[in-house]
C-alpha cells in the first residue's frame, strides 16, 4: 500500500514532455527513504506504471519505456574495473542497469592515472572493485552494487556470476578470459568481449555455444598481447568502453544487431575500422 501511495504521489507530480509523463527523480528517492523501500524498485514501479523518473528522460528515445524499466530488472557483471572496466562501470550505471556486480582483485597505482577514469591521485592504493562501487552508487542510488575485490576464478565464477543478463569482459589477460568464457558458457551467460592496445582495439559479443576468439587461437595465445609493448593511452579505453557498454545493453534488452560471430576492431591512428567474421 505504501508503494500505492507513493506511485500516486509521483502522478501528480508527472510533467508531459516529449509523449513522456516525467517525474523527478528526487521525488522517486524520497519515497524509497521515507517508505523504507530499495530506491530501484521505486522506479521499476514508477516505469511500470508510465511514469519516467527524469534522470532516463534522455534515453527514452533509444530505450523506451519497456527497455528501461527491463534494465532496471537486470543485473550485470564487469569483470576488471581498471581502464576499460571503470567506464563500463560508469555508463552501464547512467544507464539504469538496476544490479552491477563489479569483480576486480587489483588496486590503483600511478601508472593507472593516464587512462582508468575512476583513478585519481587520491585513489592510489584503492581497491578497483570498492572504487568502483563508490562511483556507482554516487552516480545512481537507484543501482544495487555488488563489489568483489578479488580475482574471478574456476572456485568463485559460478557464485559471483549467477542471475547475471551479461558479462562484460574487460580483463587484461587470456588466462581469466578463459575463466570467464568458460563459465559463461556453462551457465548460458552473453559475454561482451572487449581488448586494447595502444591505438588498437576490438569488440565483440560472445552468446552460449558461440566459439570465442580464444577458441580459434587454441593454445598458441600468449596471456598478454601486444600491449605490453604500446601500452594504452587513454582515448582507446574511452571508445572501447563505450562500445562494451552499448552491446552489453543490447543484450539486456534483446536487441538485434549484437556483434554476434564477428571481431569489430579499429586502429585509431589511421582511423580505420573492420568487422571481421569469427566462424
């Protein structure tokens, strides 16, 4: 009854923008409080009923109303939260994903300042999972946050990884990415695939049963790559990030046009980029 309440409450509030009826997502997180209620399931009801809190106002064109109230239900993992996994992180929280479980078993030190958004002077030495859980929470309450500050491995993978939509890969090593991959595989968990170095990077989305870019190397590749020769500036990160976090929405909400069976990679110092077909 006190969710009724409060639901009745945000429709008078309700401003028509758009085609939307708005509310303020203030509004949205003072009931949660007063009511003693998860301020995520105040907006999962508020969406349900037609009501838009203001903060995804600007991704209803995209997501629509049925999309964000699905994101808001979904629970997600990023494994590693350094340069590529921060910024995930980060977007997959704007965004309204409504579970995040963050596993990174690292801490931030001075050469991680170039390019790790949640890395500042005052971080180093921080866990990146707690760092992480920190940036979430700041970003939107609404999100619950599930930090591990450890290294995902074949004892803790099903735990950790369990009810998840997607994972979101975004390790530096094959080692954990064969962890992982495994993993996913047997639990029939999407894996959104992401890797850097220097100007280069590559993107894709591996479903249950597809073959991994691992899978066609077998045992010939290397745990690290060419990375550790280039090293990583920071605008690769940033766009890889971004298209992390963009498949891994799709697969939230079961949206065509997932890099399924094919390897998106780019070189940004010539500004070029590819989709190579993996079958």
């Amino acid at each position: 009854m006190a969710l009724e309440d409060g639901i009745e409450e945000l429709r008078r509030s309700a401003e028509h923008r758009g085609g939307f009826d708005i509310v303020p997502w203030e509004l949205c997180r003072k009931i949660a409080l007063r009511e003693e209620i998860a301020p995520g399931a105040v907006e999962r009801a508020a969406l349900e009923k037609g009501l838009v809190p203001s903060r995804y106002e600007r991704s209803l064109g995209t997501l629509g109303i049925a999309g964000q109230a699905r994101l808001l239900a979904s629970r997600a993992a990023v494994v590693g939260c350094g340069g590529l996994g921060g910024l995930v992180v980060e977007l997959l929280a704007r965004a309204g994903v409504g579970h995040l479980v963050l596993i990174d078993g690292d801490t931030f030190s001075d050469n991680n300042l170039n390019r790790q958004i949640l890395c500042t002077e005052a971080d180093l030495g921080k866990a990146k999972a707690l760092a992480a859980a920190e940036r979430t929470k700041a970003v939107n309450g609404a999100v619950e946050v599930s930090p591990f500050p450890g290294f995902l491995d074949a004892d803790n993978a099903a735990s950790l990884l369990d009810g998840c939509g997607v994972a979101v890969d975004c390790l530096d090593n094959h080692r954990s990415r064969r962890i992982l991959f495994d993993a996913c595989a047997r639990m029939g968990i999407p894996a959104v695939h992401g890797a850097i170095a220097g100007f280069w990077g590559q993107v894709g989305t591996v479903l249950p049963g597809d073959r991994t870019l691992l899978d066609f190397w077998g045992d010939q590749a290397p745990d690290k790559g060419v990375e550790i020769t280039t090293g990583n500036p920071p605008f690769t990160p940033a766009l890889v990030s971004s298209l992390e976090a963009a498949e891994a929405v799709k697969v939230l909400l079961g949206m065509e046009g997932i890099l399924r069976h094919r390897l998106l990679w780019f070189d940004l110092r010539v500004q070029e980029a590819q989709t190579l077909p993996l079958n």
